[in-house]
C-alpha cells in the first residue's frame, strides 16, 4: 500500500507544545501541519472547516477536553482520526492500541510519533483505495470509538497513576501515595510518598477532578489533600483546623473556614 502524505491538525492550549509538536513531524515527514487550534471549541471549527486527514489532539484543555471534541466529532462523522497527545499517566495507553486512533506521551517521543504516523498513513491509504470492503479496515467502527473514549473518560476520575516532573523527569506515582498538593505562583507541587514534584495540571480543580473524589479533599484553595494522609487534626482559632500530613516533614495545611465544616460533616468530627 502506497505511503502518502496527511493533513493535519494540532489542538493544544500551549503554543510551545504546538510548535515542538510541528517540529517534530516535520522531522519524521509525511505529514503537512495545515492547521492548528488552542482549545476545544476552536478546533471543532477548524476541524470541520479544513478536513484533515488526523487531528493531534491534547486531553486536557479548558473549556472542552479532547474526549469531548472526540465525541463531537464523531457525532458529526467527521472523516478525521484522532491522535491523543498528553503528559499525563499511562493507564490507558492499552486502550488506544488500535490503528485508528494513538495515544502519544508528552514530552512526545520521536520513534513513538513515528509509529503513530505509520499507522494513521495506513489507515488513509487504505480508506482512498479503490474497491475496498469495509471489512477489511484496518482500524474500528465510530461506535468502537466511542467505546474507547467513554472507557478512558470513565476512569479520568480515578487515575491510579499520575505523572509529576521532578528535575528534568517525569515519575509515575501511584494515586495512593499522594499526600497532598499545593498550588502556589501559579506552580502546583505534590508530595508522593518521598517524591515531590510538580504536576502540568494547571488548577488544583482539574487535579482534584482527575482524582478519587471519596479520598481527597479541598480543603483550601491552594491546597488538596488525601484524607488517609491525615497524621493529625489540629484545632486553630475560630473553630478551624491545621491539619499535620503524614509526609517527611509533617506538612501542616490550612483549613478554610468555608471548608472547615465540610471537614466536620465528613469526618464526623
């Protein structure tokens, strides 16, 4: 089957991202960039405006995610496939090993993007070839699709892993070691266990959406914590609470006085 070149488009909320996203298809080839998008709402538009051959889509966005702009285009049956492309874990990798659709780790891997063209320039190729029997397609049905992205859309919530980047590495830390996160200058850290890092999420709400609602607990606005990390709850002035974490250094966070009888109800204090 004869290799051709695809159109494409890149959705991604960071720039930088966009470009170094470009770069490297440019270096792979076989692949011309003829749009780009920086949220959801703006990549349904040109989506259906240039009709590209695949669509690099980031996850999370604000606004709408890239689940959600997967499933408004396949309710259109926009003749695009999608590539996923995110820096978070990878739990769901082996849900996206289809030819149809990929699911790319940031920072993006040369030899990864690679293979994913391959697969979508296969898919192409064989969509535009005469005499095809949809049988034969080597990738899935738009219902298998939607499946898949209502699969991983489910489990968004309850992440067993998350990625956080300490120095020039990422670390993959169980949920469950999470002890706490704290966002501060526009930075949010997060202690794991001995580990602590920063995560690429950009507002403790969308970590804390990403995470087990039963275990962990706003009890701040700059700070989320994991309710079994709790070493020790500690009265403060006005009936509030400063609660001592059960990492290294024995963390002690606030609690807000809007939270403060949340915290009550839920721990029947």
């Amino acid at each position: 089957m004869k290799v051709m070149g695809l159109g494409a488009v890149l959705v991604d909320d960071e720039q930088l991202a966009r470009d170094e996203l470009g770069f490297l298809l440019g270096q792979i080839g076989g692949v011309a960039v003829i749009g780009q998008a920086g949220n959801g709402v703006e990549a349904l538009t040109t989506i259906d405006r240039l009709q590209p051959d695949i669509v690099f889509l980031d996850i999370q966005m604000p606004g709408l995610t890239g689940f959600e702009v997967a499933r408004r285009m396949i309710e259109a049956n926009a003749p695009t496939h999608i590539i996923f492309v995110t820096a978070y874990d990878q739990h769901a990798i082996e849900a996206f090993e289809v030819n149809a659709v990929d699911y790319i780790l940031k920072p993006v891997d040369p030899a990864r993007l690679d293979v994913a063209v391959k697969r979508a320039q296969r898919l192409v190729a064989f969509e535009r070839s005469p005499g095809r029997a949809a049988s034969e397609a080597p990738g899935v049905t738009a219902a298998q699709l939607e499946q898949i992205v209502e699969r991983v859309a489910e489990r968004r919530t309850r992440r067993e892993r998350l990625a956080i980047r300490v120095g020039e590495r990422f670390l993959l830390v169980q949920a469950d070691d999470i002890v706490f996160a704290s966002l501060a200058d526009d930075v949010i850290t997060v202690v794991a266990g001995a580990h602590v890092g920063t995560s690429n999420y950009r507002t403790l709400d969308e970590l804390q959406e990403r995470l087990d609602p039963g275990v962990f607990f706003r009890v701040h606005r700059s700070h989320l914590v994991n309710i079994n990390k709790i070493k020790e709850i500690v009265p403060w002035f006005n009936r509030n609470f400063i609660l001592r974490m059960k990492d290294e250094k024995a963390t002690e966070i606030p609690v807000s006085r809007t939270q403060t009888r949340r915290l009550r109800e839920y721990l029947k204090l």
